[in-house]
C-alpha cells in the first residue's frame, strides 16, 4: 500500500521496533503530528490471544472513558410510555418507539448510538441488516438494552465507548483526541485495558493480551507496553 507523504514523515520520527510505555507513546504522537485541519482520533488496537471463531473467546463489552471521547454524541432512544419522558429528561436526541423504528428501516442513521427498551427488541431486531453492520444494534451486553434509559443515556452523553472481538481477534477503540493532556489520555487507555481484562473468557489460556498499539487516525502506530 502506497503511504502518503503526512504518513511517511511521522513514520520517520518513530521506533517502529520498540515498545514504548503509554505515556512516552502518546508524547510521541504529539510531538510526531503534522499540522491538519482536524482534531484526530487516539485509537488503541489490542491482538489478543482469542480463537475468534469461538463464541465463548469473543469479549464485548462497554465503559465510560474518566475523561470521554472528544466529541458531542448524539443519542437514539426507542421505548415507549414513561420511558420516554425519561430519555428525553436526560438528554437523549431522539426518542420515539415504532414511528423511529420505520424512519430508520428506511435508511435514517443521524445517531452515534441506539438505545432500546427489551419490550422493543422484537421489532428492533428486524433492522440486525441495517445497524448490525455499522455497530449500532442495542445489546444488553453493552448497555444499550435496559429499562433504565435515563442511565444509559447519560452514560453515553459522558463518554461511553463499546467494544468487541473482530474477525482477526482484535479490538479498535477510540480512546480520546490527540488535543487531549498527556495523563488523560493515558488514564483512559488503561481504563479500557482493565475493563478488557476484567471480561477474559474463561477457554482462554495464557496471556489475554498478545500486543497493543496507539495511534492517530491517520498515523502510524505505536506498540505500548501493558
């Protein structure tokens, strides 16, 4: 693959060999960042020990990051009677129940996250084509299937992130802004590190985390050391 002249001069300033520690890896990509007009993503990229063929080795799960994303989330709710009034309280951008279900089977998606009440899971599920590929479909794993949906709501206006195992056993998270401080950064890399070890599927022996790296959306990465 042909590298882009941005991506080959932060690529020179870099130990593509060496396992930094957190805190000098994101220095590093601080200090390595051309001027853009954006403000990039931090990613963290974990290769874990995990057959991903195997549904009791796959991880997936959520948390609320101490210091968020970096960016305003804009909130779905499905659910129906009190519950609305709840997620409209707590700041949800969208409520409704079957009239928001048809609006989004016709191709509407201006949401970063959907929440659903288990009463409309049914109808919901009817969509798994739609939202299943983009990341969208509610689960209670994550959170995002509950009565509570002022919580939930809240939650993902703070900060929340979802994860899980992809196809070649890795997990792809967002873990900030490269405008934030060094040590928030940092604190929520290691958040999110602790949440994954906290869910280690028993089948899985050995280390749970095989390699981990950090990198901004366009940039190389680096290998930290967890």
């Amino acid at each position: 693959m042909k590298r882009s002249k941005r991506y080959q001069s932060q690529l020179a300033e870099i130990d593509p060999t060496r396992v930094y520690p957190i805190e000098e890896a994101i220095k590093v990509l601080k200090e390595a960042q051309p001027k853009v007009k954006f403000d990039e993503t931090v990613e963290l990229s974990i290769n874990l020990n995990v057959d991903p063929r195997k549904p009791d080795q796959l991880i997936r799960g959520a948390v609320v990051l101490p210091y968020g994303i970096g960016k305003t989330v804009k909130v779905a709710v499905i659910c129906s009677g009190e519950a609305e009034k709840q997620a409209q309280q707590a700041g949800a951008d969208f409520v409704g129940g079957k009239d928001l279900i048809d609006k989004v089977s016709k191709g509407w998606l201006d949401f970063d996250t959907l929440i659903a009440t288990p009463d409309m899971m049914r109808e919901l599920s009817k969509l798994g084509r739609i939202l299943g590929p983009r990341g969208l479909m509610p689960s209670p794993k994550t959170g995002t299937v509950t009565q509570d949906v002022a919580k939930a709501v809240k939650e993902a206006k703070a900060g929340r992130v979802e994860f899980k195992t992809d196809k070649q056993g890795c997990i792809n998270v967002g873990v900030g802004k490269i405008s934030f401080p060094v040590e928030h950064l940092v604190e929520n890399i290691n958040y999110i590190i602790e949440r994954i070890k906290e869910l280690r599927p028993q089948a899985v022996k050995g280390n749970l985390i095989k390699g981990a790296y950090v990198s901004t959306s366009m940039g190389p990465g680096l290998k930290i050391a967890v």
